[in-house]
C-alpha cells in the first residue's frame, strides 16, 4: 500500500520548550525534565504544579517522529512547531525565536531526506512578520506558514493584517490556521482538558475562519491558500447557517457582497476529524481536492487509525488518493524522496 503525506503534525524543540517553561503563566511547560507537563488551559493550571498534560520525549524527538511514521504507514510529514507558537513573547524576543526556530525547522527536510518537511512560525510584530514571511517563502526547505487563532494579536479579519495577507498571496505560500486558547473555555470547565479540546478547539477554529471571511479577507485576497485545521471546526456543518444569517444584515454586504459560503469553499481542510460522516460533510463543502489526512501526533488526541479507517470508508479511488496524499503534496509542493520511503 502507498504510503500517505501527514499534513499536521507537530514538533516542540527542545529550544522552544525552554522558552515556555520560562514562563511563569499559562501557556506555560513546568517540571523536570522526564516530568514535564504542558499547561495551557486555566483548569490545568494548579499551584502544585501537577496540573497539564505530560511532554514526553515524544514530543522533541526526531527518530521518534520518524518511527511513529513507520508505524502508521506515512512516507512524508508536514510539520510545524505546535501551539501557543510565539504568542506568548514580545516582538524582540518572538523575532529572535522565530529565526532561530525556522532555521531548526528548515534542517529537517535534510535531516530525514525530505521525510520532514517544515512550517515556519511568525513573530508577534506584523511588520517582522511580514519580513519573516518573506523569508520562509524563500526559503528552500520550508513548505509554508503556522499560525493561531489570532496573528499578531490581532484577529484574522483586522485590517492591520493586511500586509501580512499580501505577502503570503504574493508567494503563493500555504497558512496552516490552528486553534490554542480554546472558545468558552470557562463554560467547558470540569471535564479535564476533554471538552476544551474536543469543543473548544473546533469552536475557536470556526470563529476565526468565520471571522477572517466575513471580513472580506479571501474576497481581497483570492490567491490566499489557508489550511484549517481539525476539518475546519464546525464550519462545514454551519456554512448554511452562516450564509442566512449574512443574508439577514444588510451592513455585512460592504465587506462581503457574497454569500460566505462561496469563500469557505475556497479553504482546505485537514481530515483530523475521526469519522467517515465528518469527512462527507467537509469534502461537501470545499472538494475532497482540498481535503488532506493528518495525524495531530504527537498529541494525545492523535489516532491515525481511526482517521485511515474513517478515510477509507469516506472516499474512494481518486478522491481517496487526494485525501491521503495528492492534496499535501500539491498544496506544500512536497519534494520528491531523496531517502527510504519507510
């Protein structure tokens, strides 16, 4: 059987993790090394210091990486540094970061053979933003970009991204729009980290796309090529919705003279979504051209085989074949292997 391109995974470096548990407030990594823990939501974060998720090596380890792949049957990774990226550090120290960890990034594609290909991170600085854009569009040995729910600080449809959404559209370079804080985080309280992850991940996805069309940003920038995450949230279930209640406001059309549905369209959407219904519903929406299988390792929510089984029981001949490879591979411009395939 071929094997298939994960186009979201994740990697903390060793580099990056040092910045976080430097922090003092969440998102945060407390512990020793061998008892780390990555704390990010509030109900997590407990003055005895045992609250989070456990960091195993799992989570910084290249072979570690390479062997999960082998395993699932995946012959290249499209990776990215995970949340809260540089959300949390100023724009001095967010540059800094940023350069060095798109440089560690961009090893990778020599490392494993182009096994591992990288997403670069942006600083929290809009014009250092733009500059690093720039850089990573360039840059032989990174596919594209990661970013929050926010960018900057800034949500997805304020104006002051603007140089930010001409960059990318100039390069042609893929976003990966990922989820960190989690929406109605309090209300998802008592559940451990279940529900923020389950609910509030998705919810939070949903409103920043939501946000991002509604603000006329795919309509000013047609040749943006975004990627969201976790099949887009609930966007595929309420793009109706979504395009009715456009429709009942008449001060929405200035900046969206269109139903937004026609822009969502446009999107692509990872298959991290576990269940064959799911997948219909997001391929309904923007094509299974523009669907792509991912794994969300090494997260403890990743289950490739519940996402393959899902994928084999959603699609079939070449729309499988987009799924599980041709839409990463044209959509990152993966290279060819230059090493072992397994």
């Amino acid at each position: 059987m071929k094997a298939a391109v994960d186009a979201h995974s994740h990697l903390y470096p060793r580099s990056y993790v040092e910045l976080l548990k430097a922090r003092t407030q969440i998102p945060k990594i407390v512990g020793e090394l061998g008892d780390e823990r990555f704390v990010i939501f509030p109900e997590e974060d407990r003055e005895d210091g045992t609250g989070g998720r456990p960091m195993g090596p799992e989570f910084w380890d290249l072979q570690m990486k390479l062997a999960f792949m082998n395993r699932v049957g995946i012959g290249q990774t499209v990776l990215s540094l995970g949340n809260p990226w540089l959300d949390p550090f100023d724009a001095k120290e967010s540059l800094q970061a940023a350069r060095a960890l798109n440089a560690e990034l961009a090893d990778l594609k020599d490392q494993t053979g182009a096994r591992i290909v990288g997403l670069g991170v942006l600083p929290t600085d809009v014009a250092d933003a733009v500059d690093v854009a720039g850089d990573v569009a360039v840059s032989p040995s990174l596919a594209g970009l990661v970013c929050g729910p926010k960018i900057c600080g800034k949500t997805l449809d304020d104006e002051g991204l603007e140089p930010i959404w001409e960059e990318l559209e100039r390069f042609s370079l893929p976003l990966l729009i990922h989820p960190h804080y989690a929406a109605a985080v309090e209300e998802l309280r008592g559940f451990g980290h279940a529900f923020p992850v389950a609910m509030g991940f998705p919810f939070e996805t949903t409103i920043a796309v939501a946000r991002l069309v509604f603000g006329g940003v795919l309509r000013r920038h047609p040749g943006l090529r975004l990627i969201a995450s976790h099949g887009g949230g609930t966007i595929p279930y309420l793009a109706g919705r979504l395009d009715a209640a456009w429709a009942s406001d008449p001060s929405l059309k200035d900046r969206l003279p269109d139903p937004p549905s026609l822009d969502l369209a446009r999107l692509y959407l990872d298959c991290v979504l576990y269940h064959p219904r799911s997948m219909r519903a997001a391929a309904d929406m923007v094509g299974s051209e523009k669907m792509a299988f991912g794994t969300d390792h090494p997260f403890s929510v990743a289950d490739p085989k519940t996402n393959l089984t899902a994928i084999d029981q959603a699609f079939v001949g070449e729309e499988r074949e987009a799924v599980l490879r041709g839409t990463a591979r044209g959509l990152f411009d993966l290279p060819t292997l230059t090493g072992p395939s397994r």
